[in-house]
C-alpha cells in the first residue's frame, strides 16, 4: 500500500473530525501484518511531542518493552487534540522507505539535534521524513473538500483558524497550516514522494 491509498480513502470522508481509528483500521487494512505499540513518556512538549521507532531499532528499550513492534511515543502533557495529531503523524512513518527511516539510536540522535541547531537546516532525510509526516497526517485530518469549505469561511470571517482547528480537532497552529496558500502543493509534493 503507498500512502495515496489512504489519502484518497480519507478524501471520500465527509464529516469531520476524522477519527483516528478509523485511520489505523484502514492502515491495518493494507498493512495486516503491522504492529506498533503507543508508550506514553515524559518527553519535554516544548522540545519534542513524541516520535516513531520502527521494529528494526531492536537495540531501543522501548522497542523491547514492546516485545519488537513498532513504537509510537507520545509525550504525557499533550492535550487530546495533539495526542490524535501526533499519534497519527508517527504512524505515517510506517511509509518511510530505506533511509528515512529512524533505524538506530544514533539516528534518532541526529534528527533530535538537526531539530534544535540553530540555523535549522533541515538536510537530514530524517528531517524532511518528519515534515513530510506533518502533511500526510494533516492531509488526513482534513480532507480536500472540507478543507476548501473551512478556508472559505475563514476568508469570509464566519470562522476564525482557531474555529476551524476546532472542528478538526487539531492543535491551533495547525490550522493556520491548513490556511496558508501553498497547502496544496505541499500535498502535492507528498503523494509524488510517496
């Protein structure tokens, strides 16, 4: 399964917010075979919300407790609205090919400080993995159709971003990326990569 399956199932939801199981049972639907585990740790929220560990990083104490699944850490602060985002955007590492995937400690290690360097380059495959992660998921969340009704009634002043994260139930900022005008081709951008 390539992601474009699951993006275009979600385009075919027509209320919001989209639950985030039916994310995972139709993730599961293509991937029968797939595991992963949810810890939830004491993660500093004003550095990190939480991350994905596949299998394949058997050294990690997490992926052990999980007796060799996949892991998704979540932070303990997070509100619900970030728990749903960020459960579902480290799920969408389960696409991650080859490279992008964190493997090792020393990987995680890399995109960790490549996240806080101060320039912020982002050159890491590990790093722009992550940001492709954040449109995949929000991409899910917010499906086309209703994205398009949303923004226009922003635009029209009816609604307010924080409105519309509202509805989504997602985290406030991540409504003003819905907003901006090149939402669309960073989706774009998403379903060519993946």
């Amino acid at each position: 399964m390539v992601y474009r399956d699951l993006y275009e199932f979600c385009q075919t939801i027509k209320q919001v917010p989209v639950s985030t199981k039916t994310i995972e049972e139709k993730i599961k639907e293509f991937f029968p075979s797939l595991s992963y585990k949810v810890i939830v740790s004491g993660l500093d929220i004003t550095r990190v919300r939480g991350f994905f560990l596949s299998s394949e990083n058997s050294d990690h104490p997490f992926v052990r407790q999980a007796g060799g699944s996949n892991v998704i850490v979540l932070a303990r602060g997070l509100d619900e609205n970030w728990r749903r985002f960020i459960k579902v955007k480290e799920l969408m590492h389960v696409f991650d090919q080859g490279l992008d995937r964190v493997n090792a400690g020393a990987d995680l290690e890399t995109l960790l400080l490549e996240m806080f360097e101060p320039a912020g380059n982002g050159k890491s495959t590990f790093l722009r993995s992550d940001a492709r992660a954040v449109v995949m998921a929000l991409a899910l969340f917010c499906p086309e159709s209703i994205r398009a009704h949303l923004v226009a009634e922003v635009n029209d002043g009816k609604l307010t971003a924080e409105d519309m994260a509202s509805r989504l139930r997602l985290p406030n900022h991540l409504a003003h990326a819905l907003l901006r005008d090149n939402y669309k081709q960073l989706v774009s951008k998403v379903m060519e990569e993946c």
